[in-house]
C-alpha cells in the first residue's frame, strides 16, 4: 500500500474525530496538528472505501484523544462520508476553544455523518464540559443548527437513574469580582459602608 494512501486516511480519521467532539466548542488550532492513530489492526478496503481500525485504537490531535474498541471509517468520492467509534465505552477528549476547560465525552457508538454535520452518541452517552454535564441513551449534535438533542431510555437507566431519564447538571457560573484600573480585584474598604 503506497504510503500517502495511509496519510489520507489518517487524515480522514483526524477529520471525523474532530467533528465528534462537537465542532463549535473544540479547539480550532488541533485542526492544524498531526494525526497520530494507534491500533492492533487496520483492515483497508480501497474498493469499498471503508477501513477498519480495531483493537486498543487510540486517535490524537493536539488536545484531541480517542479512545475505542473499533473505528470505522466510510469514504465516498468526496473524502469522509462517515465514521463510528464504539467501544465499552468509546471515549473522547478536548481542550475547549479560548479556554483551559476539556470536552469529555462517552457512549458505547459515536456516529459522525459528514455529509449532514451530524454527531449522534449512543448508549449511556454523556458529554462533560468543565464541571457541567448531560447524560442520556442518545445525544446528536446538528453543526448545521448547532443543537442538541438529550434523548432518555431504558439504555440509560442504571442504579442511580432507574428510569433512564436525561440527566444534566449545570453549576452556577460565577462572575468576576470587579477590579480596579490596575487590574487587581477590588476589597471593600475598612469601615466605609461595611456591614456590622
């Protein structure tokens, strides 16, 4: 197999798993990074145009890290058509765009369609950014909206949600204290207006 076939792919990949971390919040500059990729074993089919990576795969790109069992990657004449992750579960990481916080995400099938901008988690998904997170059976993604949907289900349901209903939790986000001109938070003065 020549090798700029295998870079393509590489490429291919890196596209797709950084379209699954949700592309408006993802760090923009990992686009510009290598593609490292990892894995027991990659069965390429040039004729079908689908490749499979199985086996301890691992995927990183800048601040992006995957985690799966198996990938699948499906081309068509374009490039990317589409891609699934799965694993117990497949794992996702990435630095936010313009902040230090990460994006983590879960599920047993991340399915990324690139032809409708779309990321559908499957099975016990669950998306953490900073200290706020949603879980459910399903979570897409719509880039074209930017909207999610939370689906719930008996797939979801476990010891503490028996249910299976969408959990979320949204902390409060604290505003910074008023600073003055040089920059310094600002304290209250001894003795003017100070509450007894």
């Amino acid at each position: 197999m020549p090798l700029p076939h295998v870079n393509r792919l590489a490429l291919f990949c890196g596209a797709f798993l950084l379209a699954i971390t949700l592309p408006a919040l993802a760090e923009r500059a990992d686009r510009d990074k290598p593609v490292n990729l990892e894995s027991d074993t990659v069965d390429i089919n040039d004729l079908s145009k689908v490749s499979v990576y199985q086996g301890n795969v691992r995927l990183t790109q800048g601040t992006l890290m995957i985690t799966a069992d198996k990938l699948v990657v499906e081309q068509d004449d374009n490039g990317l058509s589409k891609s699934t992750a799965s694993g117990n579960p497949a794992y996702f990481k990435q630095k936010a765009d313009g902040t230090d916080e990460l994006i983590e995400g879960w599920a047993q099938r991340i399915v990324y369609d690139a032809k409708r901008d779309k990321v559908e988690m499957h099975t016990q998904a669950r998306i953490k950014r900073g200290q706020d997170e949603v879980h459910g059976n399903t979570i897409t993604y719509d880039g074209q909206t930017e909207s999610y949907r939370v689906l719930g289900g008996k797939e979801a349901a476990s010891e503490y949600n028996p249910k299976g209903r969408v959990r979320a939790v949204i902390q409060p986000k604290r505003t910074p204290a008023p600073k003055s001109d040089d920059g310094l938070p600002l304290k209250p003065s001894a003795g003017v207006n100070a509450p007894n």
